[in-house]
C-alpha cells in the first residue's frame, strides 16, 4: 500500500524540475489547433493532465522519488502504446492527433498551465464523447435492424431443408444424434456439452474446447434453449437454429454476439440433474 500511496503523489519541486528532461524538450511551447481534431485531442491530453496531476498532489513525496514518478507517468502517458489505447477506449475508429494530444498532457501536468482551462477541456472531451456515443447507438440500430432480415432470410431458407424440424415458436432443429433419457422439466438442472455459432460460421463459445461440459438451471438461460432442452432426452444431440428474441434479442451479449443476432447451437443432453 505504501508503495501504491507513493505512486499516486508528486512534489511540485518535481514537476519543475521535470521540465528539462526527455519529453518536455519536445513538446514545450504552443500548438496550432487548427481544426476540431486538434482541439480534442487537445483537450483530451489536458483533462488527463489535470486530472494526474491533481492525483499526484496529494501525497507528500521526497524529490527524488517525486522526479522518478513525473518522469514515469509522463514517458508512460506519452508512450505510442498507450495513446493508441486511449484513442481505441475513447475514439474508436476516429482518429486522433497523437501530437496535439502530447502538448495538451505535457503543458498540463509537466508545466502546469495550458491553452484550455480545465473546465473547458473538460467540456470539450464531453462534447465528443457525446458525439461518439451517439454514432455508437446509431451505428448498432442499424446493425441490429440488418441482423433481423439477415436472420429472418436464413431462417426462412434453412425450413426448407429435410432435415430441419420447425417448431411453432420459430426454434428449428435437427438431430444429430437419438438418447433414450429422461427430458427435463423447466425446473431442472441440465448437464450438457454446446457450441454456439453464429450463421456465418463464428464459433463464440464451446463447452468441447474445454473439454467440460456445463451444468445450470435450466430456467436461467435464453429462451430458446429453455425451450428445446425440454423436448430432448439424456442421449440427444441436436443442432438448434434460434430466432433473436429467443436468443439475447436486442440486447445482444457482449462483443461477440451482436443485437438481434440469430443463433446456431450443437447441442448434446447428457443428464437431467435433479
């Protein structure tokens, strides 16, 4: 903790002194802002610094270990690695201006002054963070109204196959291999060995991979699988075909299943838990 509490603090002394090292050489002086990308970036690299810094001041610290931490935090800051992960965290596919973004860091948190305030940093980096998460939204309605006909198509041409079973909630199935087992009621516990793809082929999550199957209640998973587990046996193997709201719906589940996917399951019953 001692040693956590210490990287946490900076000494003014430091910061001062900082001032003649590696990355202050740099990015001393004024940057042109010359369009919205600059002054984002900007802003964003002065929020960050004053942010830091005001972490920094709240622990006392001798010189010494005061200039080893600004020049750590500030070469880590300024590093490739992390500003194209800031960019990744906050931007996205948007670009970012690496330099304009350095100055705005550097000016801040090495010198203690910049061309913004840091209200105005602070209202600049909301502003495009607003925009962004707006594109977000807009970008995943129209991926999730595409996924809906994408899956109503390949539901439509996969019910025409011999082998396919349609049920009247839209589930489809069909048998890869018979048991003789007990079927589970919607109280039960499950044991079973999945794999769930998506209709392209995607492979999100197998219980095969990891060579153990998979125990749960079987009221306390997606619908579609609460509902066709019910119709197989100990024994059964199936390969399942579910709608999107039986599936994660709009909602979808985390990066790799997106809103209104539709969904392939392999499927092997191996106990009924009780």
């Amino acid at each position: 903790m001692k040693t956590i509490t210490k990287i946490l603090g900076a000494a003014t002394l430091a910061v001062a002194t900082l001032m003649s090292v590696s990355c202050s050489k740099s990015y001393t002086g004024k940057v042109a802002l010359n369009n919205d990308l600059d002054s984002v970036s900007y802003a964003l690299g002065t929020f960050m610094g004053a942010q830091l810094k005001q972490m920094t001041e709240r622990f006392p610290l001798t010189q010494t270990d005061s200039l080893k931490l600004v020049k750590t935090f500030t070469e880590g800051v300024l590093s490739e690695d992390y500003v194209k992960w800031v960019k990744d965290q906050l931007f996205g596919e948007e670009n970012i201006n690496e330099a304009a973004f350095k100055y705005g860091f550097t000016h801040q948190f090495v010198h203690g002054h910049s061309m913004l305030s840091e209200e105005q940093a602070n209202f600049i980096c909301q502003l495009k963070s607003g925009e962004i998460r707006k594109k977000k939204e807009e970008e995943k309605a129209k991926k999730a109204a595409e996924n809906i006909e994408i899956g109503k198509k390949f539901l439509e041409e996969n019910a025409q196959k011999d082998s396919v079973i349609v049920l009247e909630n839209g589930l489809q199935y069909k048998v890869l291999a018979t048991g003789t087992g007990a079927s589970p009621k919607v109280t039960d516990k499950v044991k079973c060995h999945y794999e769930g793809r998506l209709i392209d082929g995607t492979v999100f999550d197998s219980s095969y991979k990891r060579n153990q199957p998979t125990t749960f209640p079987l009221n306390g998973v997606i619908k579609g699988w609460t509902e066709i587990l019910q119709l197989m046996k100990e024994g059964d193997k199936w390969q399942v075909f579910i709608p999107s709201e039986l599936g994660y719906g709009e909602r979808g589940a985390g990066d790799n299943i997106a809103p209104n996917e539709t969904l392939i399951f392999d499927i092997e019953l191996i106990e009924v838990v009780k």
